[in-house]
C-alpha cells in the first residue's frame, strides 16, 4: 500500500483504507482494539467514520497495522 497521506485524503476514504489495512493483518476489531489499548467500540466508530481519531490513537492503530504516521512538507 502507499505512503498514506491522510489530511489530503477525504475522511470516508481513509477509514475504508484503515479498515483494508485491519483485514490484512487478519485482525479482527477486537483484537486490533486490544492490541492498540483502545476499545472495540472506538475502532468500530473510526472505521464507521462516525468519530475522528486522535493522532495518538491512530499512530497506535496504524503501529499494530504495522505503518506509522509520518509528517511531510510539501
């Protein structure tokens, strides 16, 4: 998958690919919840884009995806 550039993603877009990355690990919402710290239902409600997540809660998402947030000047 490419570098992920979030900001300049529309937010439906990047939770279908926070969500395409979980199902490759084969983790399911709960076990990547568990791994990160977080609960299920907060996992749940990001991928639904029913909340926007904290850039420490999704750095510890995408580290349990194996990716990490990365800051580029453009």
């Amino acid at each position: 998958m490419p570098p992920f550039y979030f900001m300049k993603k529309r937010n439906d877009e990047w939770t279908k690919m926070l969500t395409e990355m979980r199902q490759e690990t084969g983790l399911s919402q709960k076990a990547a919840s568990l791994a990160a710290g977080l609960s299920e239902n907060y996992v749940a409600n990001v991928e639904r884009n029913c909340m926007s997540p904290t850039v420490r809660r999704l750095d510890k998402v995408l580290a349990v995806y194996g990716y990490e947030l990365e800051v580029v000047k453009r």
